[in-house]
C-alpha cells in the first residue's frame, strides 16, 4: 500500500497533487463494489455446489424409485403375456404355467417391486410429514 498515491489498480495511480475527494471516493465504491461481487460470487459458488449434491442425490433416489416402477410395470405385462394369456386356452393351461420358472421369477417380481414402491411411499409420506410438522418440545404450552 502506499501513502503518497492511491492505487487504483495494479497498472494505475493516481498521484497526490492530482489527488481529489471524488477520486478517492471512486476508489472506495470501485473496491467496494468488487468486493460485494467476489463475496456474492463466492456465496452463489457454495450454494450452486450445495444444490448440485442435493440434486446428484435426489436423481439417485428417483433414479431407484423409477427402475422398480418399471420392473414392476414390464413383469405385470410379461407375466399377463406369458403366464396367463387372455383367451379361453390361456385359461386352461395357466394352472400348469404358474409352476414354470420363467412365471415364478415374474410373479416374485411383481410382488416385491410393489412392496418397495409402497415403503417408498411411506418413507416419503414420514419424511414430508416430519419436515413439515417440527415439533418443538421446548415451548411450553400456556393452559388457559
């Protein structure tokens, strides 16, 4: 820092005998103003790298949800098509077809996949709940 010139900039200064209160004032809005634009980038830096996890995370998340809803989705069909097919000798032959393997491993996906996408359900309902009804044990409730 120096006493005799105010530094404008690395490259720039301006000398004392030209030296005015609206230079100097200038100096200290323009350094001012950088500083605000560093401190606010920096801050948009942290929260953008925040919601860029936050959001890595929550793809993930879906990303599960949505590949047992579509398992569940495709071995529903494949096991109508397959297993019990709609007409009148589907009827008669799908005794004999929930014994083939093909049949059992559809019917095991079915009903695990269902089960997951509704405990996922629950833990979204008990996650949004918890979120949105905090409850604070350490006000005291005032009887009237």
């Amino acid at each position: 820092m120096q006493i005799d010139n105010i530094i404008l900039d690395k490259k720039e200064t301006i000398p004392t005998e030209f030296r005015d209160s609206s230079y100097e004032n200038e100096i200290v809005n323009y350094n001012f103003k950088n500083y605000l634009i560093s401190k606010t980038y920096n801050f948009i830096e942290y929260k953008c790298e925040y919601i860029l996890k936050t959001v890595k995370i929550i793809i993930n998340i879906s990303g599960i949800y949505l590949l047992w809803v579509v398992l569940h989705y495709v071995a529903s069909h494949l096991y109508i098509k397959f297993c019990v097919p709609g007409t009148f000798i589907g009827f008669i032959i799908s005794p004999f077809m929930t014994a083939t393997p093909h049949c059992q491993g559809l019917r095991w996906l079915i009903y695990n996949a269902a089960n997951i996408i509704n405990n996922m359900w629950i833990m979204s309902g008990a996650w949004l709940c918890s979120t949105l009804l905090i409850i604070n044990h350490d006000k005291k409730e005032y009887t009237t």
